[in-house]
C-alpha cells in the first residue's frame, strides 16, 4: 500500500509537471489541479490503511514499542488525516486558514515517523528477537530527520527547493514503513522453521 501510494505521487510528479514545479510547489499542490485531488486523496488513504496495517501487524508480532513510539505513531496517522481534510492555500501568497491547519498537520506527520522510528531501532537493539531490524530502521529515521529538517528550512529560506526535499522527505518515510513492514513479517514468521528445529525441540 505504501509503495502504490509512492508511485501515485510519482505519477503526478511527471503528469502533471507542467502545473506543479516538483522543485519549487508542494504534493498538496495536486489537488488543485483535475484529476489530482482524487489521485492524492487515494495516496493519503492508502498510507493511512498501510499505518492500520502495521499497527494491527505490531501487535500480533507482540513489537516492544513503548508509549512514547505509538504517540509517535498517532501521530503520524493524525497528520494524515489533517493533511487529507484539510486542503492546502492556493498559493503561498494567499494563505487560508485550512491551509495553514494543513501546514500544520504536514509538519506533525514528517517530524512525527523519523523520531517514531529512531525510538524504536533504540528501544530493539536491546530486544534479541528485533536486534536486526534495528539498524536498517536507524538508517531510515536518520534519512527521515534528515530530510524533514531540511523541508522544514525550505520554509524559511525561499530560495531552497522546497518540492524537491518535500519529496525527498515523503521517500524516506516510505523506507521506514518499509523496513517496518519487513520486520514485523519475519517476527511473524517465527525464530525457527520446523525443518531446522534443534535437539531440544524435538525431545
């Protein structure tokens, strides 16, 4: 689901190209041009469907989280949920209050993931069973930071490229839920296949 939502956004990327500078304008950007609203509001769906998924996936796998990686979880999904309720400003120029909520819930959903998954590679290196999982998800909460701290100076600094690293930020949180997604389908498959059990097992 994540990565269907990835190749919407990079479909409207190039098809619509010509509207919205991937350098310079923002994903929201799409829903104000025809055929983009539902194409973005079917990205955002699918991401928040991927976020049920692996929360469902998190539990059955029995994923040593703690309260601090499922509030910045929710809020992950939360910034969503604003993002797609609430459309973007027209222009820049010209800001509405329901952009300005929009803004908002952008900010809360790119900062909210990478610290999400920089707690929880900490929190699974000490876990024998996730240990492996956590250096691929502390790469990927590096890439997030990294990328959302950047969008975020594209704010204040107009001439950075603010579609580009918007972009760049919306890939690396792609990874994440991808290297989320791997590693909760390996806990699910168990620590032994039954071919391989040992000794001890068997007796």
């Amino acid at each position: 689901m994540a990565a269907v939502a990835q190749a919407i956004i990079a479909g409207l990327t190039f098809g619509l190209a010509g509207n919205v500078s991937p350098w310079r304008d923002p994903v929201s950007d799409y829903a104000w041009h025809r055929g983009g609203r539902l194409l973005f509001t079917v990205a955002i769906l699918l991401l928040l469907a991927c976020a049920a998924a692996l929360a469902v996936a998190a539990q059955l796998a029995a994923l040593p989280r703690g309260p601090l990686v499922s509030t910045l979880f929710l809020l992950w999904a939360a910034g969503l949920l604003v993002v797609l309720f609430f459309r973007s400003s027209l222009s820049a120029a010209d800001p509405t209050v329901s952009g300005e909520i929009h803004r908002a819930g952008g900010a809360v959903l790119f900062a909210s993931l990478p610290l999400a998954a920089w707690t929880l590679s900490t929190r699974l290196r000490a876990e024998p069973r996730w240990h492996p999982a956590a250096p691929a998800l502390r790469r990927g909460a590096i890439a997030g930071i990294v990328t959302a701290a950047a969008f975020g100076t594209a704010q204040l600094i107009s001439w950075l490229p603010a579609g580009l690293l918007e972009r760049a930020a919306l890939l690396a949180e792609f990874l994440i839920v991808a290297t989320m997604a791997i590693a909760l389908r390996r806990a699910a498959r168990g620590p032994q296949h039954p071919s391989v059990a040992t000794p001890e097992a068997v007796r």
